[in-house]
C-alpha cells in the first residue's frame, strides 16, 4: 500500500508552510526550542496570528471556534507546524481537555470553556500528579468536599507544566475517600485567580522554568467546574491521558532534527574523511531512519482511529514509548556525532547546529517521564494490547 495525502490536502500543506515562511522570524526552524520568557511571549504573538485564521485546533468544530477540517488535515497542520518548530503554547487544551470537554462536558461547558481556548484568550494547565501520585495516579489525596453549591478544594500538585502562564486547570481530586480508589476521584475545571491557590516554580535539569508545585488552601469551586459524573472521574481523566498520548507531533519533530544531523554527517570532515563514511555513524544514521519511518505510521495508525470516532489506547502507549525513546536516541547519537561540541551551549560561537543536541540530551530525559512514564506504557500495552495478566 502506497500511503498518499489527497491533492487538496497537499493544497493546505502549502498554504501551512508559505504561512509559517511568513509568520515566523527567518532560521527560527533550526534552532531548538526553549521554555524561555522571551520564546513564551513569541509564542503568545504568534497565536495571536493563528486565532483569526482559525488555526489554534483546526479540526474543532466551528461552533467552538475551529474549522471543522477532518484528522488527517489537522495530522498535515501539525507536521508542518512541528516540523518548523512553531511554537505550540496551551497544547494541554487544543490536543486533551479540549476534545475531553466535547466529550463529557455540559452544553453550558461547551460553551463556556472551548471557544476561549481557540480564540486563544485562556490558557490551561494539568493538575494530576502529586508528590505521592505519578504512576499510581489513582492514588492521589488532594480533596474536594462539597459544601452547599461549592466543592472545597485541599491539597497539593506538582510537576504542572505551564501552571504559572495558566488561566485555568483541568485537576483530579478525591471525593469519596471511603471509594475503592479509583471510584472516588472526580474531575474539575478550575480558574487558577481562585483565592487559595498559590503556584511555586520548579527549574528543569535544562535550568528552565516549565514546571511548578501548585497548592489548594480552601478553594472553592462551583459545582459548575465539575466535568461529567461525580467520583467517576477516573475514566474521564484516562480518556484525556489517551488524547495526550495521541499526538501526532514527535513524526515530524524527529524528521527534521534527523534530516539536520544526516546532513551534518554529509558535510563534516573528521581525521580526513566525512563522518557519513565511519561504518558505525553510518549505521546508526541508517537504524534512525528506519525508526522514523515506523513512528510515523504508528502515529497515523492512531489518527486512524480517531478518524473512525474510537479513542486510541494502547495503540497511543505505542506511540508515546516509541516516539519519547526514539526522541533520546537521537539526541543521544547526534551528541556522539557532534563530539565535545555538541555539549556546547547554543550561545557558544563553537556550537555546533545550534547547540541542539546538548539540550535535547537533557530535555528528552523528561520525555519518557511525562504523560505516563515508558514502564507504565509497557504495562498498558502488555495488558490491554496483549492481554497479558497484571505483573
Ligand atoms: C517534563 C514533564 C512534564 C510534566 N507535566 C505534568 C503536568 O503538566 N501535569 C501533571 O499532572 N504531571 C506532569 N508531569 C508528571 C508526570 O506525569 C509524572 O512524573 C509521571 O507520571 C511519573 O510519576 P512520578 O514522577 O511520581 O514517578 P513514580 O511514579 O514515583 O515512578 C518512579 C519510577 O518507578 C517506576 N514505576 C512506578 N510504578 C511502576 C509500576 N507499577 N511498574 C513499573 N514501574 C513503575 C516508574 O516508571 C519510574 O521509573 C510531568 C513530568 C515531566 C517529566
């Protein structure tokens, strides 16, 4: 089977990329990209450019502020957009909350939260984790208990990415703590002005601030923030895990940073002859590519999916593990490529593509953590996908 993009799909694969010519600053594609206050506030302006042409979640539909365009446009949106590193700011609504609202939110929900995140004027962040709960999500010990029309919130999470740009948060609490565990937890929508929420940074290995702790002292929330059922929570919060493990984006960001160090080793000479040459460089470029090209169809499995209206599971752990792995082996194989300038800082005159490999040997770490780490993957995938009994 040759795997083709309609006519009029390529049409908008071009209207993308001679968009995002002209939007973004000249080389800003080469360079990696950073959490950055000054990236932060690019990426603002840049959405302010995006939301009039409808563009922040182009596939929603109109009457939230998309364009109603089918999945495999949106897979053409974000290949383009990823491929030229464009920034992708408040990802958390546009690729889970957003589609996990349309799904269990209220009509007054609908309404109230999707066309804010497309017109871009709120940002949203994830409160899941907490510093006993990651993997073992379910048991997490922040509360709510209702009182008259409110819930009050207390508690704390951590490792919430974007908290300290956030308008709102989608969060996780526990309702019922005589439930067994997965049966009394109930999901919020929650502005982040509440009084009694106070949010402290927490600076990445890469000396960035991307993610926060963020406390609950008493804060109210009215019953309207509660998204579907009370204390069934659980299997609302997993549906948005599986949007998120869903993304499409790690086939083309891979692409490029690939496409750059080939071509590294084409053009660079080491001891007389080009790196490209060495039978290990050679190899190892060679298992790369190969690697590419299996996440790229694993990830359109997944968008196939979804175009037939099911809600990817262990097909999306597929993806998550392959792409966050293949995300560190590159970048550890470009570090070696690159030699002692690679771990050059990309201010460094004598830094070498950017300086992209030495941060990326960093960053990809958090990759394989994030959303669920790879070991939990493995496990969804052994016992839904195989059927495999519980370890
Ligand atoms: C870059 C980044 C961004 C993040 N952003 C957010 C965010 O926005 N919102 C949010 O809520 N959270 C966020 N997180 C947190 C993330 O979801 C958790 O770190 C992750 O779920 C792991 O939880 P933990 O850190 O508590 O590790 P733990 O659960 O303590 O795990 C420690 C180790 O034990 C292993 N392990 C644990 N249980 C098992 C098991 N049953 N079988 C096999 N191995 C196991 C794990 O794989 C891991 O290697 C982010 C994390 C990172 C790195």
């Amino acid at each position: 089977m040759e795997f083709k993009f309609t006519p009029e799909q390529d049409v908008f694969r071009e209207e993308v990329r001679s968009f995002l010519k002209q939007e973004l600053p000249e080389g800003w594609g080469s360079r990696p990209g950073s959490l950055s206050e000054e990236n932060h506030e690019f990426g603002q302006e840049f959405l302010k450019r995006l939301a009039p042409k409808k563009w922040i979640a182009p596939a929603w539909p109109q009457e939230y502020g998309g364009l109603g365009l089918g999945l495999w446009e949106q897979v053409v949106f974000n290949e383009e957009m990823s491929y030229q590193r464009a920034p992708l700011l408040n990802f958390a609504a546009t690729g889970y909350l957003g589609p996990t609202i349309m799904m269990y939110g209220t009509d007054e929900q609908k309404a109230e939260h999707l066309p804010g995140i497309t017109s871009n004027h709120v940002q949203w962040c994830q409160g899941y984790s907490e510093p006993e709960s990651g993997s073992d999500l379910a048991s997490l010990q922040t509360k709510a208990v209702q009182d008259g029309d409110d819930f009050v919130i207390n508690g704390q999470k951590i490792w919430t990415s974007q908290a300290h740009y956030a308008d709102w948060m989608f969060l996780l609490a526990r309702t019922d703590p005589d439930a067994p565990k997965h049966k009394g937890i109930s999901y919020f929508l929650i502005d982040m002005k509440s009084p009694g929420i106070s949010v402290r940074p927490l600076i990445n290995m890469a000396g960035e601030d991307g993610f926060n702790e963020v406390f609950f002292e008493n804060v109210r929330v009215p019953r309207s923030g509660l998204l579907g059922e009370l204390n069934r929570g659980w299997y609302i919060a997993t549906t948005t895990l599986d949007f998120e493990r869903s993304s499409s984006s790690g086939y083309p960001t891979s692409l490029r940073t690939l496409e750059e160090l080939t071509k590294f080793t084409k053009e660079t000479k080491s001891n007389g002859k080009h790196l490209i040459q060495e039978p290990l460089v050679r190899r190892q470029i060679a298992d790369l590519w190969v690697d590419l090209n299996i996440l790229r169809f694993l990830s359109y499995r997944v968008v196939s999916l979804q175009s037939q209206k099911l809600v990817p599971n262990y097909e999306a752990s597929i993806v998550k593990v392959f792409n966050s792995e293949l995300g560190q082996k590159l970048a550890m194989a470009g570090l070696h490529m690159l030699g002692l300038y690679g771990q050059l800082e990309p201010e460094s005159k004598y830094a070498r593509l950017f300086g992209q490999f030495g941060r990326s040997y960093v960053t990809s770490v958090g990759l394989t953590i994030a959303a669920g780490t790879s070991e939990i993957q493995r496990s969804i995938i052994a016992t839904r996908g195989l059927g495999l009994p519980r370890g």
